[in-house]
C-alpha cells in the first residue's frame, strides 16, 4: 500500500496502475505515463531499424562466406 501522503504528492488516485522495476540500485515504482518516458529518453536518438539493418547485412555476408 502507498502511504496518502506520497499518493498525494505523486497526485495518484484510486487505480492508477503502477509498475515496480528491479533496478541494481533497487526498486522504482513509477506510473505507466512516466515509464513510458523514460523508455522514449532512453531510445532518444537511436536508430533501431538502421542498427537492425546492419546486424542482419553483417550475419548475412557471414554466412556467404561460410
């Protein structure tokens, strides 16, 4: 249970779905809305398709040359 007074101060209201990750510097418990921007802040800048495309090119010249 999350005491009224974080409730309060997190502005949380009655259902407000939670998420608990495991963190080596220990728990964090954030709402969907914040999980949601730290997952953007940290594939801010990123090109997954790019980073994709290349690891399937270079698996793809390796198993030519085998």
């Amino acid at each position: 249970m999350v005491p009224a007074e974080v409730r309060d101060n997190a502005g949380l209201t009655e259902g407000t779905a939670l998420v608990l990750l495991t963190t080596p510097g220990g728990l964090v418990l954030l709402t969907r809305e914040q999980l949601l921007a730290r997952v953007r802040g940290e594939l801010e800048g990123l090109d997954l398709v790019a980073e994709l495309l290349a690891d399937r090119r270079l698996t793809a010249k390796q198993e030519d040359a085998a």
